[in-house]
C-alpha cells in the first residue's frame, strides 16, 4: 500500500443506515392531540378553562417530558445526617423534579378547582391537568395530589384553616426546608399505614398525647409517607388515656412552631418497583407535635375527606398513564413498518390499537363524570351520592386495567418497547401502583358493597345515571337488568363484590359512551364489554368494529 495515498473515502466504522424507526414523539402538543379527553372536558362542563388546558397540554409535551425523564433517572437520596453528624432527616430530590413541582404547582394541578371554586366544573378542569401532568412523570402526582386533596379536611379545623390553605392553594412551590412562614407555597402528605395495618387502619397505634388547646404530642410510627418533605402531613393516631376512643386527625407540620424540625424521624426510604421520582419512607415520630383536625375520635371520617379525592386521583392516573402508553404505541406503528407495510396497516395490529383506544377512551369518559359529581357534590346531595359509589367503582376498575393495558401498548413497540429509553418500562412499573395504594382493589369492591348497602342514595344515583341510557344498546339494557339482579341476591355478595363491581363499572362506562353520542363508539363499547363479544385480551374486537374511526379518535395524524 502506498503511504502517499489520501486516506480511503469509504466511510469508516459505517455498517449501516438506520431507518424504518419512528421520528421522535416529543415535543408533542397532549391537549390538542386528544379528542377523548377534550370531547370529555367539555361534556362535562370545564371547556370554559380550555386556555389553561392548551398551555398545559404544550409544556407537558414539551418541557416535562425529559425533566420526567431526568427525575425518574436520578432518583430522590435519603440523608439523615449533615456533614457533622448532626440529624437532618432530608431527602434530596434531582433538580428536575422541583421543576415539574415548580411548573405543576404553578399551572394549577393542586390548586385549580380551588382557585376556580366558584366556577362550575372547576373540578373537572383540574383533573385534565391532573391527566396531562401525569402523562409527564408520575411520581410528582403524589405530592401535587396529596396537597389537592387535603382542602376539604383542613377545613375541619378554622384557625389552622386560615393558616395553611392560602399556601395550599398558592400557585408558587418552595422546595426549601424551612417552616412555612417563610414560604409563599406549601405541599401536604399524608400518613395513615403503619406496620401492622394499612386497609385495616383502625387498627394505627400511633398514640397522641395532650399538651392542652389543641396541640399534642405523637409518638409511633408510619410504614408507608410519601413525599416526606412536604410541608406538613395529615395523620391519625388515638388520643392516648381516651381507651378505644378511636382515631383522630392531626395536622403535623415539618418544623414545629419554634422553628425547629419537628421530631419526625426518617428510618429509610422504600426500594420501590416504580414511581422513581417520588420518595416514599418509613417513619417514627418522637414526641413529634401536631394539631388536631376535626373531632377527637372522628378522624376516620375526616381523613376520608381526603381519601375521597386521592382515589379520585387514583383514576385520574391510571387513566393518563394508559392514554400515554396508547399514544406511544400510536406513534411508533404509525411509523414502522414490517412485511412491507406499516405496523398500523396491519389488521391484526389496527385490532389491538383500535380496541387499547376504545378502552382508553372508557376510563377517559368515566374520570371526567366523576370530576363532575365531585365538583357538584357541595350543592347537589344527588351528585354527592354519585361521587361517592362511583369514585370507588372507577378507583377499582381504572387502576386494575392499568398495569395490562400498558403491557399491551409496550408490546406495540416490539422488543424496544422494553428499553429504557421508550419511557414504556417506566409506565409499566407505574402501572400496578393506583390499585394497591388508597385502598386496594378488594377494598374498593367492599366499599362499592357498604355505600350501596349503607347509603341508599349512592344507589339511586347510580341506576339514575344508568338508566339515563337506557335504550342506547340492548346489551347495555340487558346488563343493568343483570346487575341490578346481582345486587338484589343478598347471597354471598362479599364473595362476588369484584364480580360485581367489575359489571358497575362497565355499564357505568357504556352509560357514558352513549351519552357522549358517539354512536360506533358506545356500540363497539356495549358488544365488547358488555354482550361479551371480546376475548381475554385486547386485540380481539369483532371484524366489523369501526377500527379506523377508533384509532383516529385516539390520536389524529
Ligand atoms: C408507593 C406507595 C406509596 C404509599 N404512600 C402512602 C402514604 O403516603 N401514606 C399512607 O398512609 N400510605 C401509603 N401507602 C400505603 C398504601 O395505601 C397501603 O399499602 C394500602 O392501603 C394497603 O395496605 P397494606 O399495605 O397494609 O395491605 P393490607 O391492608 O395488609 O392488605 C393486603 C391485601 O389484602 C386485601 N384485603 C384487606 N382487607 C381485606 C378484606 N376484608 N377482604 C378481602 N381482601 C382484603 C387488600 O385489598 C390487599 O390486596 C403507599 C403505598 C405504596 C405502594
């Protein structure tokens, strides 16, 4: 070989061109993209805040997205001790997840339906931001719901009341560890499972002792407090000497009102399946002080005004983590090809998308009703009694189609829906999360069981809203009869609670698809779910279903 000879042309180290792989998703606009979701919004009333639903839509597709990826990557470090050994018991969050804080506290996914109280529907403009942040990273939705939710029972307590909310609501985050006296804006956790009990809460052992006007001491522990640097928590205990006086609800703030860090005590942070960006601890409190928050021994039925709107958020997550995986699974057939033809060309593929958007756009319609029911309940005994059966019904149902939903839509991609980089492993790991916290998929089924039984306006509210559709599709007729019948045999019912709950939900979902008006739609939905014209998975609609109709509702080219 000549030495002289220029270095060869041929390009070095190429072996090959890379191609048939979709363009990249993001930036993408979540708002615009989702006709399920805004077609939802507006039937139940909170078109009015499209501008602030747009402007979420954008940023959650765009600057969200990677901040979630970097937040989920870099996940949150327990550090007990400063530098000299003092005891500081703080976690330390990656800079990105203070952003998505920053920019969710900001454009109202905690503070929304406060803020707009006095508008109606306010409610249901709050769980779209809800959906469209979630779709971003999933595990700041706990803090940012946590604090949403704790509105109605702080107000239990007026002093504190006037104290807290005005920060709770406030659109400025503070990650800062300082007391809340020096911050604009403050986040809220919640503590309630301890070691020997989490759905059996009443069986807490945390003992709070008295100091005199309303103030006590806690001593004891929690197994499972997310979000451990929140501002202040919302917790039961039993009041200690009271006997089996039964719970109360205490407001325990981080740092006590010298200022110095409250005496809550982190053991460790969880090693968790998923749900990276989040931290969740064990805690103990030593002589920790608190507030009490409602009637002693009524804490229960105070935090369960809390609890009613977290489960809500249950839905609201596992419904925007299934729109997400969809949309990926959308986005990536439309752009690969295989035998010669695009993925969603393919009748089979169309078949399984078209039947993951039917679903999806199910879960969509029944989230936003219940966003509704809440916001009406204040003035609408009737909606009240809605909310109430159908947050459990939905809590149950939602989030326990999640964790196969994703796995479905994962499987769209192929092998590289596996890999990191798709964000689908992180769907997958957030999946099963929403229907095991806030009470599990049982409790939810013994819930729908007792509010029927006990409350019979939940009852009247829910066959009002179904019987609302009635004549809408004869399978749908034939499966109120049915479950109606289910509900009358009073044999066994606890034994058959998923069963029926399981059948609740899907008329419910009928009810509303056929409501909204879409006739193929709610057609597909009754001889699907309803007259049981579907197999086990998904993909299995029958030949005549509107396949194109589906998957262009589901995300327009
Ligand atoms: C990531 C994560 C974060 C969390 N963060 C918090 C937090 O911030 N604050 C907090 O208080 N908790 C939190 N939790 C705890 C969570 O709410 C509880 O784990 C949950 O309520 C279940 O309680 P448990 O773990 O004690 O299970 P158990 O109560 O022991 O239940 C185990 C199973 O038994 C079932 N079961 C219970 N009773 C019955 C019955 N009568 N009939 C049939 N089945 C029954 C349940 O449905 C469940 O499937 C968190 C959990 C997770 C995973």
């Amino acid at each position: 070989m000549d030495p002289q000879a220029p270095p060869s042309q041929a390009p070095v180290f190429r072996t090959h061109m890379v191609e048939n792989q979709p363009p990249p998703l993001v930036p993408y606009d979540l708002w615009a993209t989702d006709l399920p979701l805004r077609e939802a919004v507006a039937r139940e009333g909170g078109a009015w805040a499209e501008a602030e639903l747009a402007a979420y839509g954008r940023i959650a597709g765009d600057a969200l997205m990677p901040l979630g990826v970097l937040a989920n990557e870099n996940r949150p470090k327990f550090k007990p001790f400063d530098r000299y050994g003092n005891r500081i018991d703080e976690v330390e969050f990656h800079p990105a997840y203070h952003r998505i804080m920053e920019l969710g506290v900001a454009h109202g996914v905690p503070n929304f339906a406060w803020r707009n109280a006095d508008r109606p529907a306010a409610q249901v403009a709050r769980m779209a931001l809800s959906y469209l942040h979630n779709q971003a990273d999933q595990g700041t939705s706990c803090p940012l719901t946590m604090t949403y939710a704790c509105v109605p029972a702080l107000r239990h307590q007026p002093v504190l009341a006037a104290q807290w909310l005005p920060k709770v609501v406030a659109t400025a985050y503070d990650g800062g560890h300082v007391p809340m006296t020096q911050k604009a804006g403050v986040t809220i956790g919640m503590g309630m499972t301890e070691k020997q009990g989490g759905s059996d809460v009443r069986s807490n052992s945390t003992l709070a002792y008295p100091l005199g006007g309303g103030e006590y001491e806690l001593v004891g522990h929690k197994w499972f407090f997310s979000a451990p640097m929140s501002d202040a928590f919302l917790v039961l205990a039993k009041i200690a000497g009271h006997g089996d006086g039964g719970l109360s609800c205490f407001l325990l703030p981080r740092f006590a009102a010298n200022g110095a860090r409250n005496a809550i005590c982190i053991q460790r942070l969880k090693d968790k399946l998923g749900d990276w960006s989040n931290a969740s601890s064990e805690v103990e409190f030593q002589g920790a002080s608190a507030h009490l928050v409602g009637e002693e021994g009524r804490g229960v039925a105070t935090i369960l005004e809390m609890v009613a709107l977290t489960r809500q958020d249950c839905m609201i997550g596992s419904a925007s983590l299934m729109r997400q995986a969809l949309t990926q699974a959308l986005h990536h057939t439309r752009y690969r090809k295989a035998f010669g033809k695009f993925l969603c060309e393919q009748p089979l593929m169309r078949n399984v998308l078209a039947d993951l958007a039917l679903e999806s756009e199910a879960h969509t319609a029944l989230t936003a009703r219940v966003a509704r029911a809440i916001d009406a309940s204040p003035r609408d005994p009737a909606e009240a009694a809605f909310a109430r059966i159908a947050t459990a019904i939905g809590k149950y149902w939602i989030c326990k189609r999640a964790a196969v939903f994703v796995n479905e839509a994962q499987e769209c991609l192929g092998g590289v829906g596996y890999v990191e980089e798709t964000t689908m492993p992180r769907l997958y790991r957030q999946a099963p999360l929403n229907s095991i916290w806030e009470g599990s998929g049982n409790i939810q089924c013994l819930d729908v069981l007792r509010a029927l039984a006990r409350e019979p306006v939940t009852r009247a509210a829910l066959f009002e809203e179904l019987n609302r559709a009635r004549g809408g599709h004869p399978a749908f007729d034939t499966a109120v009869a049915s479950v109606a019948d289910a509900l009358a045999d009073p044999e066994m019912l606890e034994l058959r609670a998923r069963t029926i709950t399981e059948r609740l939900a899907l008329t419910l979902q009928a009810a509303l698809l056929i409501g909204a008006g879409h006739r193929q739609v709610a057609d597909t939905f009754c001889e699907t779910r309803l007259a049981g014209v579907h197999g086990a998975a998904f993909g299995t609609l029958p030949v005549h279903a509107p396949m194109t109709t589906l998957i262009a509702r589901a995300l327009p080219h």
